[in-house]
C-alpha cells in the first residue's frame, strides 16, 4: 500500500492523517502546489509531487515507495542474487 495525499484539502492540512500511516508503515507521497521548502519539517523525507501531476511522475515515485516498503516488511539482508530468484552459486 502506498498513500497519495494532498497537502491541503479545502483548507484542511493532511498532517495528521500522514502521522497515523507513518505510523502504520505506510510511505506516502505528497501532492501540492506549495513549495516543497513550506511542508511541515516532520515529512521531510516524504516523496512530493508538484501540482499538476503527470502519470510519468506519479508511476516512478509509487514503484520506489512500493520497493522501498517490500523491502521493509521481508528485510533486506538476502544478497540482491537471492531476492531475484536466482542462488549466489548459479551467479558465480
């Protein structure tokens, strides 16, 4: 799961649902039309798109964050020649 969420929804900031994914694991990615420099300090790492997004920008963010989160959740620690299907012996 990845969330993508605007900044600032009728006024209301998003921050708080942003805490709760955080919290859960969950990567986000920020849709604005702010300046990446006028976000709040605590999403810094947070991937940010500017406003209008466009499908080549949308897709590469969203296959990081989703890499990035597989990642976590099985650990990284098996060799890159392990995680691909393939035994470190055959690739020697």
């Amino acid at each position: 799961d990845v969330a993508v969420l605007d900044v600032n929804l009728a006024g209301e900031f998003v921050y708080p649902l942003a805490d709760r994914l955080r919290a859960s694991d969950v990567p986000c990615v920020f849709v604005t039309g702010y300046d990446q420099q006028a976000l709040d300090v605590r999403f810094a790492h947070f991937p940010v798109l500017q406003k209008p997004i466009h499908r080549q920008n949308l897709e590469p963010v969203l296959r990081a964050c989703i890499k990035t989160r597989a990642q976590a959740m099985h650990g990284d620690a098996a060799p890159t020649a392990q995680r691909d299907g393939k035994s470190e012996a055959a690739s020697a």
